[in-house]
C-alpha cells in the first residue's frame, strides 16, 4: 500500500519539499533580496561570455567597471554591520554607496561586452532585486539607529548622491576607512580581482 501521509498524521514531504524547491520559490517570491550577489554575478559571468566588444567600447566599459570596484571598496571599508551607522565617506553622500558601486559595474559590463541586449538583461537584473534590498536595509538601519538614521535620510538619498556632505552629529564615534575591514568582512579585493580577470578574459578572447 502506498504511503501518503506520515504515521502520526501529518502529510508526507512532496519531493518538491525535500529538494527545497517550494523554499526556494518563496524566497523569489519575497526574500528576493537574498539572491542579489548572486544575480550580479551570474550576470558579470553571462557579459564575459557572452561579449563581443569593439575597442572603444570595452575600454570606456572597464573604467566604468574599475569605478564601481573602486567606489564599493572605499564605502565596504566602513561598514560595521548592525553595530555603527556609517555616516562617513562615501555614506555622507548617498546611503547606499554599494549599490551605487553595483551599478556602475553591471553598467560598464553592457559597455565592455558590446551587446546592446545586455542593457536589457542588466535593468531586469536591478528592477528584480534592488527596491526590494534597498527597503529592507532602510528599514532595518531605521529600527537599530532610529534618530541618527532619520537625520541622515532626510540629506541622503538612496543612489543618487548628495552635493552637500551629512556631517553626523557623532563623527567621533563613526569608523575610519579599514582596508583589513573591507576584506575581512566584506571580502571586496576578492569580488576586485574576479571582476579584473573578467576584464582580462574578455579584452585576450575579442581584442587582443
């Protein structure tokens, strides 16, 4: 006789259930934010494969590219997740200056791989994944730094950045920049020198 429920009552897992599948699915659903990284990846990997540059191109597409690496080193120096709300550098100027680094990269992977199509892929990419993070990360800097986070919100945009600095009313208190905090917790000069060999495979497999 087949078994359709378990002994003490309850149904039994579908195979969809053990293999995780209907968790994944709900997490797509609304916990999409957690698949961020990986999408950006996924689609830096799919440019490089997939490109076909011309010169010009490719070499305006790496210093856009080189630009966003180099914006989300200088603001991952700061961050001390869940313990100091970054106010400083980068922070004084736009709240999320990661994301602002994440879009200049996947910006100059459309250039550097010359395929018109990537612009398409790119924006789909962002729509699907960023509202979603940048919500959830306002919400939860608001409920751990309630007053500090309501002053500098209200002089700092979420990407697009701000002429005039938030100079914080506890500068003493906020972090300096930290290369060994950069790579320690955030692993930034790693995500640096995949995204450069990109560039390097892309530019020997179509320019050199």
């Amino acid at each position: 006789m087949s078994r359709t429920a378990e002994s003490d009552g309850t149904p039994a897992a579908s195979s969809n259930d053990r293999l995780g599948f209907s968790r994944l699915l709900q997490d797509l659903k609304s916990r999409r934010r957690r698949f961020r990284q990986f999408a950006g990846a996924i689609f830096v990997f799919a440019m490089t494969l997939a490109g076909a540059p011309r010169l010009n191109e490719f070499a305006v597409g790496a210093g856009v590219v080189l630009l966003g690496m180099s914006i989300r080193l200088w603001a991952s120096g700061f961050v001390m997740k869940n313990q100091v709300l970054a106010t400083v550098g980068p922070y004084a100027r736009v709240r999320h200056p990661l994301y602002v680094g994440n879009l200049a990269i996947c910006a100059g992977f459309c250039l550097a791989s010359g395929r018109w199509w990537s612009w398409l892929v790119a924006l789909a990419v962002l729509l699907l994944f960023y509202p979603t993070a940048i919500q959830y990360e306002d919400r939860k800097l608001r409920r751990l730094f309630p007053d500090e986070w309501d002053r500098w919100a209200a002089k700092t945009r979420a990407l697009l950045p701000s002429a005039t600095p938030y100079l914080s009313e506890h500068g003493q208190d906020q972090p300096r920049w930290s290369l060994k905090l950069s790579m320690m917790r955030n692993g930034e000069p790693i995500h640096i020198l995949v995204g450069v060999l990109c560039l390097a495979y892309l530019y020997s497999k179509n320019l050199a």
